[in-house]
C-alpha cells in the first residue's frame, strides 16, 4: 500500500481468501443475526454506556443495529440496500463499499457518535476509513467497535484470522493510533470466552477536539 502508516504491519496482512468484488459477496440480503441474543443484548448495552444518543452512524451495518432503545437519528452505512430497507431503527442507509473506496457521503461533523458491529475486521483499508469516521463525527464523539470471534473467513483480512481475540482489540486501538484525528483508545472484554455463549469485545475512542 502507497500510504506510509500501513508499513507497520506485515506483508499480506491485509489480504483475503476471496479477493473477489465485495458487492458479489453482498449481493444477497442477509437477515440474520451473526452474535446471538446475549451478545445482542450486551451490544446495546455497550452504546448506551459510552452515551451515543443523538445523531449516530452505524459503519458496515445491516438489517438490525442493536441499539437499546434506538438513538434519535440512526444512519445505516451498510452493502446491501435490502439489508438496509429492513432496519426499522434507522432513519436512513446509504450503501457505500468502504473497501473500495473509503470515502463517505456525508458532510464534515454531521453525527454525534458511530458503531461498527462485528465489522471491523473485513477492512482492508482500515485507516483511510477511520480517517473518515473521524471527519464526519463533531469533537467528543465516541466510535465504538463491538466484535466476537465470528467472521466470514473467505472476506476476514489475514492479519486478523491469524490473531487472537486479544490481538484483536489492540488491533483495533492501533488502527485508532494511527489514523487521524482520535483520542487514546480504550478497550473492554464485554463477555469474556467461555461465559455462556458468544464472546463480545468493544474497543472505541473520541474524535479529537
């Protein structure tokens, strides 16, 4: 990769299995949950202890948000527009392919905080992503990254099929340390392994002031 930041991480570890288009692998809606109920359940939680109410963009989202209740604005940044259709708790989608291109379509400082559910590991241009996180949120907005140990693995980028789940979440904080405009990221075992069912890890940070 061209941008400096990435040569941090070892050769390959952005690759996939399947490095076909991103939107055949999408084409298809799929109603389904990928954490189970509990995970759900602790996802919500999650969001409503880090306070993100207002105007919230949900990042590689899909047909459920998993906000409890619902904040007053959700946008849904998803693959699918069907998948979209069906997400009752947002007042909007946009279908956006951020592997292709990371940019995102809405103004500067447009939204009071973000999720990416069970997501993150399918970037493979993380930090131009979160590069664009950081632009569209105001200062003091947090971006919250909830994951278990579930993926597609043929669409999981390599570096993160070969980690371990606490890999995984600094991972996720250096992805933070190394793009623009974050705060220090912080990182939580929602639910650790071996609790009863799916494991839930959150790893987030505030837009810089």
């Amino acid at each position: 990769m061209a941008d400096p930041r990435y040569e941090s991480f070892p050769e390959g570890f952005f690759a996939r299995l399947d490095e076909t288009d991103d939107q055949q692998f999408y084409a298809q809606p799929r109603l389904v949950t990928h954490i189970d109920d509990r995970a759900i359940e602790a996802a919500g939680r999650v969001y409503s202890e880090l306070g993100l109410h207002g105007q919230i963009l949900d990042v590689c989202g899909s047909w459920i948000s998993h906000f409890a209740p619902p904040p007053d604005a959700l946008v849904v940044q998803g693959m699918n527009v069907g998948e979209l259709r069906e997400n009752t708790a947002a007042v909007g989608g946009v279908v956006a392919d951020l592997n292709r291109s990371p940019a995102l379509p809405f103004a500067s400082r447009s939204f009071d905080g973000a999720s990416c559910c069970v997501s993150v590991d399918y970037l493979n241009r993380p930090l131009e992503v979160f590069d664009e996180v950081a632009r569209v949120l105001r200062p003091g907005a947090i971006w919250v990254h909830v994951f278990s140990n579930r993926l597609f693995p043929t669409k999981a980028i390599q570096g993160w099929r070969m980690s371990s789940d606490d890999e995984h979440m600094s991972i996720v904080a250096k992805y933070f340390a190394l793009s623009s405009g974050w705060d220090e990221a912080s990182a939580s075992i929602v639910l650790p392994p071996g609790s009863g069912g799916d494991p839930l890890y959150a790893v987030w940070a505030s837009r810089s002031s």
